[in-house]
C-alpha cells in the first residue's frame, strides 16, 4: 500500500505551454497545487494562501534560516519560495504534489529534497517556441528576445532532470498523460510488478518514454537548435 504521494517539480521554458499541461493534468487526476510563498504585496484580486502565502520579508527570512523553506530565490527585490510544512503534510496524506517552478528553484529543491522527480516541458523545436512566445502578443520584442536568451541558459540544466516531456503544438492533453504516468510511475516504483494493476504496464512504458540523461539531454538539444 503506497502511504506517501511524490513531489512533482515542473520546469519549462516560457511559452512551453506548461501551464495549459498542468490544467490538462489537474482535470485528469487528483494532485495538490504547491502554493509559494512571497514578500511581494498582494494584486488586486489575490487571495492569502491561494494565490500566495503573502509574507513580511523579516517572518520569510526566519522561515529560510530555520529550514522551513524547500528553495527560495529574491527576484525583483522580493523572496519567492516553498513552504515546507504543507507540501509535507500532504505527501503525508497520500497526495502527489505538483510545484510549478523555474529552473534555480528546481535544482534547490533537487539538492534539499532528492526524492522529489523533476520533469522538464519543452516545445519540440526552438523555432516552435519563437513562435509560440509571438503568437500570445503579450509582450514586447524586448521581452521575447529576453526570454529566448534566458531558454537558452536554462536549456543547459536539462540534463538534471529526471524526465523531458516535449509538448508537441495542440497536444497538451497527450503531454498531461505524459506527466501523470511518470506520477504514477514513481510513486509505484517500489511496488513489485505482480501487485500492479494491468494499466500501470501502460503508466511504466509511457513514463519510461520520456526518462532522461545527460546524453539524451545533449542529443535532444542538438536537434533542437537546428
């Protein structure tokens, strides 16, 4: 019987199209969302504990120092992080929980939390991902041209992962089952395989699919930037 849920780390360049995957995912199945903390203020229209954990830069900088902080990073002159006591009491509860989080964070997670699974979504293509930043129109040609460069640094982390899912264009539901198998997969991992159910043989081919290295990493990127 499996008592704990996993901690799913998601990570992927903007315009990747994560955040459309993980509604896909949250449709198909039961996780818990992480909700991050800040010091920044709140916006209009966000919720304390929904949106955010809104926090005194002074009660944030306690909770680093006493370890009540999975990862943390300051952006724009305010700390963003994870709270630790709540995504511990719902893994203890059974729940898989999704982080939704940028490449620095995942990787402090990784080194503070190793059991976590990291999963990295990627458009198949850089030019797919171009051309996805400049179909929102949302922001300016600065703002893309930045947001390429920054893809490009972090693309070279993605050989720490431990899974890259590639969004292919319209076939985010395809990506979300992508990601719900390597849940699944990892979260039975243990389990020996005449106690599985006849559909977790689909979840394991599936999430093997997707596993990655530092080789397949360095392979994938080659092709990538063509």
């Amino acid at each position: 019987m499996i008592k704990n849920g996993k901690l799913i780390i998601v990570s992927g360049f903007a315009g990747s199209g994560k955040g459309t995957v993980l509604k896909e995912l949250f449709n198909m199945a039961e996780y818990k969302y992480s909700v991050s903390a800040t010091t920044r203020e709140p916006r209009v229209g966000e919720t304390d504990g929904v949106d955010y954990y809104f926090m005194t830069r002074e009660d944030f900088l306690v909770k680093t120092e006493s370890g009540d902080m999975l990862e943390y990073v300051e952006y724009s002159g305010n700390f963003y992080g994870t709270p630790r006591e709540p995504v511990e009491k719902m893994l203890s509860d059974g729940y898989s929980v999704i982080l939704e989080i940028e490449v620095e964070g995942a990787l402090n997670i990784k080194a503070n939390f190793p059991e976590a699974v990291l999963i990295f979504i990627s458009p198949p293509t850089y030019a797919e991902l171009e051309r996805r930043l400049r179909e929102r129109a949302s922001e300016s040609e600065e703002m893309i041209k930045e947001r390429l460069e920054i893809s490009k640094r972090e693309s070279a982390s993605i050989g720490e992962y431990g899974y890259l899912v590639v969004n292919e264009t319209s076939e985010q539901k395809k990506t979300a089952f992508a990601v719900h198998c390597i849940a699944e997969s990892e979260k039975y991992k243990n389990i020996s395989g005449k106690d599985l159910p006849r559909e977790q043989a689909l979840i394991i081919k599936t999430a093997g699919e997707n596993k990655i290295d530092a080789k397949k990493a360095e392979k994938f990127l080659k092709n990538y930037y063509k």
